[in-house]
C-alpha cells in the first residue's frame, strides 16, 4: 500500500475543505504529510484528488470573477413575454450594467496592494486617483476588447 491510500485517499473531503479555505498545494500537502512535489504528481496520477481541490476552489474562482465584472461593467440578456395584438412573444433585451466603483477599489486593493494602499507611503492623493483611472481604464480596454472579440465569433 503505497503514500496514496495510507495519506490521501481517506482525506478528500477534508482536502476539498482546505482548498475552499484557500490553502496552498503546499499547505495542503504539509497536511498530508506529504512532499508539495508528490501532491503534484498524485494530482496528475488521481482524478479524484485533482476533482476534490478543483471543486474546493471553484467558488472562489466564481466570485473573483463576479467581482472583477461588477468593477468593470458588463452586459447580459433579460428574456420577457410581450403581449401585442393578443398574442404573446417572446423579446430578448440586452441591459448594460455600470461599473462599480466600489468594487472596481476592492479589486485593485487587493490584486495590487503595493499601488492601491489607503495611505501610500510618500505618495500623494492626486497621483493615486491618476493611477486609479490608469488602470481602470487598462480594464476596462481589456473587457471591451475581449467581448468585441466575441461578438464578432458569433454568427
């Protein structure tokens, strides 16, 4: 009986429970007991293992991209029934939904710490708001440019 079944197989539910707490590969092998190199290589050798820190981690990966289209804007489809001339059809409505300037602060508070401090050490207000719109506006060209790209994939 090899490192799997003695350190890992029995522990996948607990596996996926670190992985939603946010623990490292390495912190979860430290767990294990196991070297960080050897859950690598039980990840490509188990289906089951790499299943368990996958679903673990998909609700933060759902989130982080809730948050990021909330910051920059985004739109979606609303599908309603209209009734015209006593017969009822259905109407697609595409809605655009602003961006949030709450969530675009949190965004970049958190993915850059270094720049988006609430008091940078030396810097001064007006450089932090040129940076703000910098780099909001770098987003906002990057999301634009991603859904022109998918509008002109479809047919």
């Amino acid at each position: 009986m090899g490192k799997y079944e003695t350190h890992v197989a029995d522990r996948l539910c607990e596996v996926e429970q670190w992985a939603a707490e946010g623990l490292s590969n390495a912190a979860i092998a430290r767990r294990l007991g196991i070297a960080s190199s050897t859950l690598v290589r039980y990840i490509r050798q188990y289906p089951t293992l790499g299943a368990a820190l996958h679903k673990g981690r998909s609700p933060d990966k759902e989130v982080e991209q809730a948050l990021f289209r909330r910051a920059v804007g985004y739109e979606y489809e609303e599908e309603r029934m209209e009734e015209a001339d006593a017969k009822k059809k259905r109407v697609v409505v595409r809605k655009h939904v602003a961006p949030d300037i709450t969530a675009a602060v949190y965004w970049l508070k958190n993915r850059m710490p270094g720049r988006w401090q609430d008091r940078p050490a030396g810097g001064d207000k007006k450089v932090k708001e040129d940076n703000f719109l910098d780099a909001l506006g770098i987003v906002a060209q990057e999301v634009w440019q991603t859904e022109s790209e998918a509008d002109a994939d479809e047919p």
